[in-house]
C-alpha cells in the first residue's frame, strides 16, 4: 500500500527534467538503498566540490548537496571547510539563505547578492517556502500518513541532540506520508513536509513516532543505524516565489537512496 502527502495547487515554471511532479511519486525512479558510491555529479566540470548544481540565475542558486558537507562554516578551522565556502569560489556573490544538516543531501537555495539575500530570507521567515523531503524509516509508521504537532528545543544535556520539550519547545509540525514499504527488511520510504523550520526537525519528530530515520547516529537505534551507511534523509524539492521576478518556480532532485 502507498500513502502520498496531498499535491499543493501551484504553476510550476521550472522543474528538474525527468523528475516527478508533486502528486505523483517522487521516488518512482530512486534506486534501492545502497548507500552513497561517492561518485557525485561535478559542478561547472570541477571534481570534488560536493555538490552540483541545479539552476543558476542572475539572483539565486539552486544545488544539490551531498551528505557528509558541512551547510555552512562551523567553529573551528577543521570546521571551515563547507557548501558555502565552495560555492563562494564559483560564485562570489552567493549568500546563504538556509541550510542542511552536514549528513543530509539535498537542495539548497542560495540568494546572489544582499538584495536577493533578504527578500528569500523574508520567504523562508514567512513561511512561504514549500520543502519536501525523502527519507528512509525503521519500521511502517501507522497511520501510514498524517501530521506531527510537537514542541522541540535542545536537549541542553546532550548537545547536538534537541527533544520533544511540552513545556519549553518551539512549536514545529511537519506532514508526513508513507510512499512505499519494504516488509523483508522493515524500512519505509517516507515523503516529509516541514511546516516550520527547526533544528533536527524531521528526525525528532519521526523518532517521537517510533521509526527513527536509518543511519541517523543522534536518535536511531544501533539496529536502526546500521541498516545505512549514512543518514537516510534527503531534501527532494523546493518550490516558492522567485525574488526577481515574483513567478511560481519550483526544483526536484531526486533522493541517492
């Protein structure tokens, strides 16, 4: 049986060719868990960058993460080294505007420019982003699609891990809808959709279900983690308003797993 999360009525200007539409599967031509080859596509004919670009524009960049790249410069000069001090090389006018955890692939989408910057910024702050992300799961959450309301904040004792906090936590949801599952090996393909935007978020909330995503070292079980050799999370889609233009423009990019 196949959950789907409903489509969002919209004019989609741009998509990836050979991708899905929302509302059809997006992960009809995802190829079976094997973990990542390490053989990612180049940006502009330059091995080893990470990431691969999607579109480029006059006012934004849209690309495609790997896992296991820092989003942004962390503390540290063993921590410097990331997306966005990369993509700077390519382009000197790139600012970020959001980011992913190091250990999930994705899309990203990165403002040219202080004017650009701020107006995506103003998006993301009003919630005018629409995400949706593939993951795979331990175990066939039931009800096989639905909707998780639960508070989240950092888990102060256990630092990077945040929690369900009842009393202290920001409030976060996120829609989720099962697309496939495997009953050999008791693993659920999952379509994830953030309506807001906390830290650990996606992975929080499917722990608090009881299907922790595989790989995950912070919230899966040793048995859960093991059944992937990396984090099984992966940004699929982005779709908003575009800054310059004000046209509906929406990206695909389909998971590695």
């Amino acid at each position: 049986m196949t959950d789907r999360l409903p489509a969002l009525p919209h004019d989609t200007e741009h998509a990836t060719q050979g991708d899905a539409a929302l509302g059809e599967s997006p992960f009809a031509n995802s190829a079976p868990l094997a973990g990542d080859t390490g053989d990612w596509p180049t940006s502009a004919g330059v091995p080893g960058t990470g990431y691969r670009l999607i579109h480029v524009d006059a006012s934004i960049i849209v690309a495609d993460k790997a896992s296991g790249l820092l989003s942004m410069p962390g503390r540290g000069p063993e921590k410097h080294d990331s997306f966005s001090v990369r993509l700077q090389r390519e382009f000197s006018d790139a600012l970020m505007v959001h980011r992913l955890d190091m250990n999930t692939s994705g899309l990203l989408v990165v403002g040219r420019g202080a004017e650009m910057h701020s107006r995506l910024s103003r998006f993301f702050r009003e919630r005018r982003v629409d995400k949706e992300y593939v993951a795979l799961v331990d175990g066939c959450p039931e009800p096989g699609s639905g909707e998780i309301c639960l508070p989240l904040a950092a888990d102060r004792d256990n630092r990077p891990r945040h929690r369900v906090d009842l009393v202290h936590g920001k409030p976060s949801t996120t829609r989720y809808g099962r697309v496939d599952y495997d009953s050999v090996a008791d693993i659920s393909r999952m379509a994830l959709r953030p309506l807001t935007g906390r830290s650990h978020q996606l992975r929080v909330h499917m722990q608090s279900l009881g299907h922790p995503i595989l790989g995950d070292a912070l919230y899966a079980s040793p048995a859960a983690q093991a059944k992937a050799p990396r984090l099984c999370l992966h940004a699929t889609r982005l779709a908003f308003i575009h800054p310059e233009h004000g046209g509906w423009v929406e990206f695909h990019c389909p998971a590695p797993f």
